[in-house]
C-alpha cells in the first residue's frame, strides 16, 4: 500500500520561503509521476508543479519562476521549493502519485501553508 506524508508547511511572511516534502513508502509499479497540488478555502483543488520519473517537470503559470520541484530517489522524497510567497499560494498544499495522463490515485493529508501580508 502506497502512502504518501507531506510536511514543511508553516506560516510565513510575504516574500518569504518554505520547502514541502513528500516522503513515499509502499512500491506501486503503476507511479511515473509525483506532483504537488493546492486548495485554497473556497476554491477547487489545482495543480501546482509535478516531477516524471524521467526527471521532467511542469508548473502552472502562478508558480513558474518561483517554485522548484524536485526528488531524491534514494529518500524516496519529493520536495517543493517555494521562493518568493505571496499571500495567494495560501492553502492546503497535498502531495499526489500515480500514473500520467490519469487522476492520481495516491494522496497524502495535506499540509498548511499560510502567507502573510
């Protein structure tokens, strides 16, 4: 069974910077893909950045340039680099895993990440 822990989430000032992990146990062949998803109150949940097991990576538009996603196989960890907050990256920040080109099946509980003005 696949399971999925996030931590690093906190409360800091605009400006600031955070770094989420997301430690994997459990072996699913099915993962090729890790990605870092979002869900502000009120809001659907989106996609903020995802790492391929090739090493290829995707952001979305509200994070390019500041946030950095990446692994260490060896930790079975991925990392998101948050640089430069602003109060609008405010939210619930969930790891997810499993196979590209379908919803992931794999989720973690989430962590809180509050930005300050």
């Amino acid at each position: 069974q696949v399971q999925l822990v996030e931590s690093g989430g906190g409360l800091v000032q605009a400006g600031g910077s955070l770094t989420l992990s997301c430690k994997r146990t459990g072996v699913a062949v099915s993962i090729n893909v890790i990605g870092w998803y979002r869900q502000a109150p009120g809001k659907q949940r989106e996609l903020v950045a995802r790492i391929f097991n090739s090493g290829g990576t995707n952001y979305a538009d509200a994070v390019k340039g500041r946030f950095t996603i990446s692994k260490d196989n060896a930790k079975n960890t991925v990392y998101l680099q948050m640089n430069s907050l602003k109060p609008e990256d405010t939210a619930v920040y969930y790891c997810a895993a499993g196979p590209a080109g379908r919803p992931p099946p794999y989720w973690g509980q989430g962590t809180q990440v509050t930005v300050s003005s």
